[in-house]
C-alpha cells in the first residue's frame, strides 16, 4: 500500500486504523473521510482530511483521483443493532455506498477493503468453529448487506478483476473511539463502567458467547491482507479472522482481577439478544492462518490488562 484513503475514519475502526496507517505509511500517504468533521479527532488533525458521504459517488470518485490513491479502505457503515431499527437506510448506506467504493476502485484500477462481519452468518450456520465456507442465511439487516457485499466483492474481482479483499471481523474492543450502533457494544461499554462506576447492566445475557477481538490485532490484519501476495488468497473477500470467544461473565471475572468489587448486573435488550443469539459463539480462521498468516497476539488476559490501563489513563473517576 503507498497512499490510502480511509472512508468511515471517524468510527471505531477508522480512528485508529487512520493512526496506524499514517505510522507505517506516512501521515500525508492516508486520506481520512468522513461524513462529519470533527476537529478533536486525531485522524482530522494528524494528516489529509475531507469530508465525504461515501453515498456521493462521484465525490468519493473525484477525491480518491485528486489524491492518487492506490488503496480504500471502505468501513463507512451503519451496524447490526441500528441497522435493525433502519432497515431502510442501512441499506442506503451499506450498500450504495460499497457499490461506490467498488465503482471507484474499478475505475481507477486501485485496491478495496471492505470489512465483513460475523454478522454474515445466522442461526442456520454451525455455531462452534464456524467454518470459512459454510451457510450464510443472516435474519439482520446488516447481515444482509454483509453477505451481498461479500458476494459483490467477488463479483467484481471476477468479471472486472478489482483487487478486491476483506475479513470478517467479530467484535472489536478499543478505547479510543467508541463503537456505535453494534450488538457488541457491550464488551467495550464493560470497560468503561468498570472504570467509571465499578459495575456494569449488560445488555447481552449471561452465557452469550461471541467472537470479539482487540483492536490491534484487527488494525494488523488490515495491513498484512492488504500487503499479503495475491496468488494465496483463495478466500480474499471475507476471511474469517478470530482472536477469543467471551460471554459477559467471562470478562467480569478477568475484570475482578484488577477490580475486585466490580459487579455485572443485567438488563438484557431483547431486540439486540435476537442478533447475538442468531452470530456463531466461535469462528474457525484457519484459512486466514494458512492463506496469508494472520495471528491474534491479544487474549482475554493481556488485553484486559492494556484497556484497562488505557481507560485509566483517559478517564477522570
Ligand atoms: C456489530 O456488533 O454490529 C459489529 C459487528 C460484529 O459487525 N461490531
């Protein structure tokens, strides 16, 4: 990758990724865009920034010319718990906005990532190391759009030989920027309020077990598919990638190390129980490892230990 554009850059992903990109590559080599301005964020003030409704084809087209881009990286998107509530518009985004990233990237003869999600997978899908290649019947919108976009993304290596590539990532917990509008809010939200208030009401109920993964595991697996050698990638639109399966117990209790008289109560939503119940409790990354050799360094224990340090460091109690 030489010069990148990031849609969607003010999001959870996008912050950070943004930051690390701009460290490897350069800080005017990463052209950060979303569709608000925000001078307090790092990735506004640390390098290129415009503004971009990424439903705007023609300005995504006119801004990754006027750049040179060599890479997109598309992440603008609504997630599963809004996209449930919006069916509508999280198909307008979702979707034109990837058909305009894919467009862009077809006309200008550059490289795309777009993520996928375990969001791509429902109740039909086997539950436990769920496979790369398996059923993929979602009951979300944002499933949905998931899987078309996988599907697209194919389509359009295929017929016009796009450079495209993606994972499917399960939750992501961060503390720089916070998520908005997922099902696995929650086991970023915990961190915070073991922090702030020493007790947490979990949304998800107790023995709901999802894929989640630590930031930086996820912002590596972005550069290493980007930088991997195409003639490996069998599966190069939606790897599954996979780092530990957690339920909210489970983190309450790596949490108690460090906070002894922390305590998790819940109030569980139906609306986003219905989407976590429906996403598989454990992907296998096999072909994630074997294709291009993505590792997770982070585990419940050290990444933990790391936000928890981090959210002291930020947070005033
Ligand atoms: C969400 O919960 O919607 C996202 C995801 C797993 O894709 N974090």
């Amino acid at each position: 990758m030489k010069r990148i554009l990031v849609t969607g850059a003010l999001g959870q992903i996008g912050t950070e990724l943004v930051i690390f990109l701009r460290k490897l590559y350069g800080e005017n080599n990463v052209i950060a865009t979303d569709i608000r301005y925000d001078k307090t964020n790092v990735a506004v003030n640390s390098g290129p920034f415009e503004v971009l409704d990424v439903t705007d084809g023609e300005k995504m087209f006119q801004i990754t010319k006027r750049y040179k881009v060599d890479v997109v990286i598309h992440l603008a998107a609504m997630l599963s718990a809004v996209a449930e509530q919006k069916p509508l518009a999280a198909w307008h985004l979702n979707m034109n906005g990837l058909m305009n990233a894919l467009e862009t990237a077809k006309e200008l003869g550059i490289q795309l990532f777009t993520p996928s999600s375990i969001g791509a997978f429902g109740s039909s899908t086997p539950k436990e190391q769920t496979p790369q290649d398996t059923i993929q019947r979602p009951t979300t919108m944002y499933g949905i759009n998931k899987v078309a976009g996988e599907l697209l993304c194919d389509y359009y290596h295929m017929k016009y030989g796009v450079d495209t590539r993606g994972v499917r990532f399960p939750g992501l917990i961060s503390c720089m920027a916070p998520p908005g509008g997922g099902t696995t809010d929650y086991a970023v939200e915990i961190y915070y309020a073991a922090i702030e208030r020493g007790r947490y009401e979990s949304f998800i109920e107790k023995g709901t077990y999802l894929d989640m993964m630590y930031m930086p595991d996820a912002l590596q697996g972005v550069v290493q598919l980007m930088e991997a050698d195409p003639k490996k990638l069998k599966h190069r639109n939606a790897y599954n990638i996979a780092a530990m399966s957690l339920e909210p117990e489970v983190i309450a209790a790596e949490i108690r190390k460090h906070i002894p008289t922390f305590v998790l109560d819940y109030k569980v939503d139906p609306a986003r129980q219905a989407i976590a119940d429906s996403w598989p409790n454990a992907i296998d990354d096999s072909a994630a490892r074997e294709e291009w050799g993505f590792h997770a360094k982070y585990d419940l224990e050290n990444m933990t230990s790391d936000i928890l340090e981090k959210i002291r460091g930020k947070v005033k109690v």
